[in-house]
C-alpha cells in the first residue's frame, strides 16, 4: 500500500532531537516548507463545512458548538457566515491591501526585517534554488491587539492604512474570542479554557502576484505546512488559492461571499491532546488574476501551559504531549527545520 499524504508529509521531518541540541537556523523559515507532495489530486472540489455564528447566539447554540466540534475534528477547518464584520470594513481592508503592495518597492522595503520578533516585518518572495522554485508571496505581518498599542509602527502610505485596517482588525477580533469559546465548549472544556490563555492578535495581509503561464509549474505561492497558532482566521477576496488536505486529497477551499475561513493550529492540536490536528495547507497562484489574503493568528501568552486539558485526559486517552510554555515551543520552532506540526514532537509526553 502506497504511503498517504500525511505519511509522506511526516517522513520529509522524522521525530526531531532534544531542542536544546538543536542550533538555530537563520534561514528565511519560508525557504524551509516542504515541497509540494506529489501524487494527490489538486483539482477535486471538496464541500466546506459552513457554520452559521449567529446560531452560538440562539437557543440552540449547543447545536452549533457541536457542528463546530465535528467540524474541527473530521476537516481542520469551517467557514463562517454571520460573523458580524461588516462587509464595508472587508472591502476597505482587501482594497487596503492591495494599495500596500502597488506602492513603489522602495516603500514596501522600508518594513523588510529578517527578525521573526519584530512588531512588524515584510516577507517577500524568494528562489529556492534546491528544489528550482520560486514562492511567490509577499506578506506584511504585524502585531495589532491592541490596536492603539501598534497602530504608530504600521505603514503610513497609504494614507488610510492605519484607520481601515485597525477598524477590521478590532472588528476580527471579536469573532476571534467567541470562536475560541465555542471551541473550548465543543471539547468539553469551560467556555472561557482557551481565551485565559490568550495574548495578541497577529495579521498577515498576504499578496500573490499573477505569475507567467511559462513559470506556473515552479510557482508556489505557500508551500504545504501548518500555522503555529490555536485557530487562524482567514479572510480571502474572491480569486481561488486555499487547498487543504481532507481524506488524504487537496481539496480547493474556494472564496465564500461574506465568509471567513477558520483552521485548527499547532497549539490547539496540544491543548486537544490531538482530537483536533493542526490543518496542512497551502496555496496556490494563476497566471490570470492576483489574489490577497487576510490572516489572523491567534496566540497564546509567552508563559501559557500548552499541554493538554486535564479534562481531556484519562486512562482511554493518556496524554500524547508534556506541558510546555508557548515561549519554549515558540523558541524551538525557529531553531529546528520544520513547517508542519510535526515541531510538536519536541514536546510528546514520555510512554511508561
């Protein structure tokens, strides 16, 4: 029997040594995702699980959280409608967006930092020359929660950068928390289990440029990995570029008018004690449109235990991962070569 996607995701990063023998890497931690797996069919059309937020506020929420539940279980991701963002504050940020990254290169580059702790830093795209492919996307991240406490280290051209896009990030952010708390519900947990452990909000606002037809098979726009986070929120505009691994296949996650996408990241793949695994994932780029993508990252504190819920524990279900700090699990990750949630493994619990 020939090996599965996930299997052959795994044996590209085998279980990793001790974090304190590892030296650190000063590579670009983009050049380090793995290549694109071979042998899985790209082009199938899955159906996306699609939750209905205002449902969480009716009587029938317990149904919701258990549609959210089986949702992060069995796909690693739903879209959600209803979620209460206004669709003026979306248009403003997508076209925010794009306005950034038609700004002159030279102004783009005054925020390129190699430095994964900055406040805020460009990624631009890059060649691989090992694998002869080039990554395409370009991304501006940065700390935004609060927002009055980043705002002053975001662009300033254009000149509605720092109005539009804290109006959506303050705006992401409540949907962010109640998530969070139908998630900590759907695993049995107390609503507020995850939202205790909360720090920041993190965005990405990713930019895929159209490339060549003649350059289409070594263009990449994300190479396949999964986000060290407890959930991301992920805002895309209406070209297709999101596939997922679901039942061993990609599958296109295409854009759903008026939604978000939500995904399962490392940390909540820990603090489920793995019923919900971290969503594989990756994106992909055309020769006819550009594509711009918004990402939310929800994180824990530096000090959070990150170990699985001691609910979530008995003698059926012996916990697979020890308890570590965010900070411990955010320091290894950028020591180690590995995009995938296979970095846990620095952190399994020792077998009797």
């Amino acid at each position: 029997m020939s090996p599965t996607v996930m299997q052959q995701a795994d044996a590209l990063h085998p279980a990793l040594s001790d974090p304190k023998n590892v030296q650190y890497t000063y590579t670009d931690p983009l050049s380090e995702v793995p290549a694109l797996i071979s042998g899985v069919d790209a082009s199938f059309d899955g159906s996306t699980p699609i939750i209905d937020m205002e449902g969480l506020l009716g009587p029938r929420r317990s149904e919701f959280i258990k549609q959210i539940g089986h949702a992060c279980e069995k796909n690693g991701f739903f879209a959600v409608r209803n979620h209460g963002i206004p669709e003026m504050k979306i248009s403003n940020m997508l076209d925010t967006a794009r306005d950034f990254f038609h700004l002159p290169e030279e102004e783009r580059l005054k925020f390129r930092s190699s430095d994964p702790d900055s406040l805020i830093r460009l990624v631009t795209g890059f060649q691989d020359k090992t694998r002869n492919i080039f990554v395409s996307r370009q991304s501006l991240k940065f700390h935004c929660h609060p927002v009055e406490d980043f705002k002053n280290h975001w662009p300033s051209t254009p000149p509605s950068f720092r109005e539009k896009v804290g109006e959506y990030c303050a705006s992401v952010r409540k949907v962010e928390v109640a998530i969070l708390e139908a998630i900590s519900e759907s695993l049995g947990l107390e609503r507020d289990y995850i939202d205790k452990l909360l720090k920041g909000h993190y965005v990405s606002i990713n930019y895929y440029p159209a490339c060549q037809e003649s350059e289409l098979d070594v263009t990449h726009g994300v190479r396949t990995h999964t986000d060290p986070t407890i959930i991301t929120i992920l805002m895309q505009d209406d070209v297709p570029g999101l596939q997922v691994i679901n039942d061993d296949k990609w599958i296109d996650v295409n854009p759903i008018p008026d939604a978000v996408v939500v995904h399962v990241g490392d940390m909540l793949q820990a603090l489920s004690n793995c019923r919900y695994k971290s969503l594989l994932h990756q994106a992909i780029v055309n020769c006819e449109r550009e594509r711009v993508s918004i990402a939310s990252y929800c994180y824990p504190s530096d000090d959070s235990a990150i170990g699985p819920a001691k609910k979530l524990i008995d003698d059926d279900h012996p916990a697979i991962y020890k308890d570590f700090t965010y900070k411990e699990f955010h320091e290894s990750m950028w020591r180690v070569k590995c995009s995938t949630a296979k970095r846990l493994d620095l952190f399994m619990a020792e077998s009797d």
